[in-house]
C-alpha cells in the first residue's frame, strides 16, 4: 500500500541529550528531516531532557552542532525560538501538569506502588525487550486512594481500556496490538513527579502542530501507548513512519559495545558530513551507493516506500571507511544490503 503524507506536514528531530549522537541517531534525523522537507513541511526541533537521570548538560549543545553539521535545518527550536515554545521538555512541566490533572480527575490514572521486582514477580516474561506486562496489582485503586499513600511512595499508571488499535504506518506497514493484553498499564508520572517519556512527547506533539512522528521501530510499542493518551485527552493523532534499527554484526541494537560511533569523532576528523549523509541514505535504501551527497541533494527523489525494511548491519569497516575512505574496503561491501542487512 502506498499512501502520502497528509498536507500540511510537520515533523520533528527530538534528540534526547543523555549523551553524545551516534550514527544511528544521525541516520533517524536525516530521514525525519527528508520526511517532512520533501513534503513540504515545517520541521521542529525539541529536546528531550525529561524522563532520565542520565542527561548531560553538555549534550544539548552537541547535539544541535551536530545537527547544523549534517546539513539539517529547522524551523522553530531552542536555539532559534518560535511560536510553540518553549521546545526543552523540563522548561514545559507545568504543561504536562495541567493535563496529568485532568486524567487525574478523570480516574484515568491511578497510583502503583508496585517495585521493579514485583512487576516482574507477578507477570509472565515477555516476548520483547519491553519488560514484563504490568499485571495490573494496583489497578483496583482510584485516582484519589494517593491521599492515603505516602508522597514519593508511587508512581503514576495510564488505565487502558480492553480497546484494540490499528494504524498504518509508512514504514514498517500495518500495525495492529491490543494494548492492555500485550503492553499493559504504563507508568505517565514517576514517583518524583516528573512525567514520563510517554507524556511528553504526546503533550508536546500536539502543542507544537506535529503531524509527522519518524523514528526507530523500537518505539512501535510505545506508539499504541501514545496513541491512547492521546485519544484521552481527544488530541490529533499525528502519522508515523518507523524505521528499521541499525544493529551490530551481532545483531544486537548498536550500542558502545560495537564500538564508538559518536558525529563528534568524525567531525574532529574533519569528516564531510556528505560523507556520512550519502552513507546513511545507501544504508537505508534512498541511493544504490555510498557516495557523498547533501540531504538537501536527497530531497527531489525521497520516498518513503524506497526505504529499506530490514535493519542495517553496521560493520567496524564501515566505520573506518567513514573515516579514512582509501583503499580498505574489501570489494562488496557497498553492495546493496539484501539479506537481512549484512554485507557480502
Ligand atoms: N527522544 C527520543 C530518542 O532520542 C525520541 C522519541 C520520539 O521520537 O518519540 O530516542
């Protein structure tokens, strides 16, 4: 099935700074920005420094240099303002607040003292990474039995109804799952107070206009939850296009473990960024070749259905081909991924 963007598009690049940006996050970015420019339409850029105790303050500024560095543009964002601001999740609390209190008045929400160990306890294992299902311990409770409960001592679930969802997505195809059966209740507001990833980032596509939600199938689960907030609070529901992972030769999600891939290193090595944009557009299947290119170069012949549905192997030669691109390479491994990624 082929099916457009509906007009007018706005997409987002929403770096979440608990690091430095990889490669894989660069790849993300530049198909988000493709997305969205090749229709037309706006892009936001929102930093997402909620939800971890893992953010770096310095990583904030890394990741919008190494944006600028690829080439990426903007339309509204922190460095540059606009009119749905502010575009830095903690500077957006009391937003999230105000609408936590209607699900709270709502008794769409109740509150889980239930530990790590307990969930995992009473739940049966799951098939992906997702963690356990929540078994619904505390389900019982109201929205309003917090009065009784210490401060600090709970967290915060979303009640799902038995409901079923379905949607297209443009990349990854069909999406059906029944979220209370195969995801469970989710936490929304942690023991701290601070909302979760799951919030944010519906609260805030919707307050910045964002119609077009492009990043990595790992999120898909996380779609069908967003999905049901955002049919509580009776907000627009944006289009989604998911994008296959890049991996390891071990086929394990890139990680340090395969290696350091930070846009940081190959800008102290005075890399073009070309380099990497026509790498990451071979990868994922927009060109038959590695060569350099702009994303702007990328735009005219950008299309959804050209993307690749199968993870990228990510090989340590490829790295050093990033590099230094002399010679090394032994002959095939810019051949066109076809089975399951790898090269030859
Ligand atoms: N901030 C998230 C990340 O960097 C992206 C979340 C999203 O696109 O919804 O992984």
């Amino acid at each position: 099935m082929r099916l457009s963007f509906a007009r007018p598009v706005v997409g987002r690049l929403a770096p979440s700074p608990t690091g430095a940006q990889h490669l894989g996050n660069a790849r993300t970015y530049l198909i988000a920005w493709l997305a969205a420019r090749a229709a037309g339409g706006r892009v936001i850029l929102r930093i997402e420094d909620i939800d971890s105790p893992r953010v770096k303050a310095w990583a904030v500024q890394q990741a919008i240099d190494d944006l600028r560095w690829l080439g990426l543009d903007w339309d509204e964002g922190p460095d540059i303002g606009g009119p749905n601001g502010p575009y830095v999740q903690t500077e957006r609390q009391e937003y999230y607040r105000r609408f936590f209190r209607e699900l709270s008045d709502r008794n769409l929400v109740y509150p889980c003292t239930c530990s790590r160990s307990d969930i995992a306890a009473a739940s049966a294992p799951h098939a992906d990474q997702e963690g356990p299902v929540y078994p619904g311990t505390c389900r019982h409770r109201s929205s309003r039995d917090q009065e009784n409960l210490a401060a600090g001592s709970f967290s915060w679930r979303f009640r799902l109804t038995t409901e079923s969802d379905s949607y297209f997505d443009h990349g990854a195809g069909q999406q059906s799952r029944s979220p209370a059966a195969d995801l469970g209740d989710f936490v929304i507001c942690k023991a701290d107070g601070t909302p979760s990833y799951q919030m944010a980032v519906v609260l805030d596509d919707a307050a910045m206009g964002v119609t077009q939600v492009v990043r990595g199938n790992d999120l898909i689960p996380s779609t069908f939850r967003q999905r049901a907030l955002i049919r509580a609070w009776g907000l627009p529901i944006p289009e989604y296009l998911h994008l296959p992972l890049v991996i390891g030769p071990d086929g394990r999600r890139l990680a340090k473990r395969h290696g350091d891939t930070r846009l940081s290193i190959l800008r102290e090595n005075s890399v073009p960024p070309e380099r990497l944009i026509g790498f990451l557009a071979w990868s994922a299947g927009l060109r038959e070749f590695p060569g350099p290119a702009t994303a702007q170069s990328l735009l005219d012949s950008f299309e959804p259905t050209k993307l690749h549905s199968r993870p990228f192997v990510l090989h340590p030669a490829h790295w050093d081909w990033l590099l230094a691109p002399s010679g090394k390479v032994a002959p095939g491994w810019f051949e066109t991924p076809t089975n399951g990624g790898t090269t030859p």
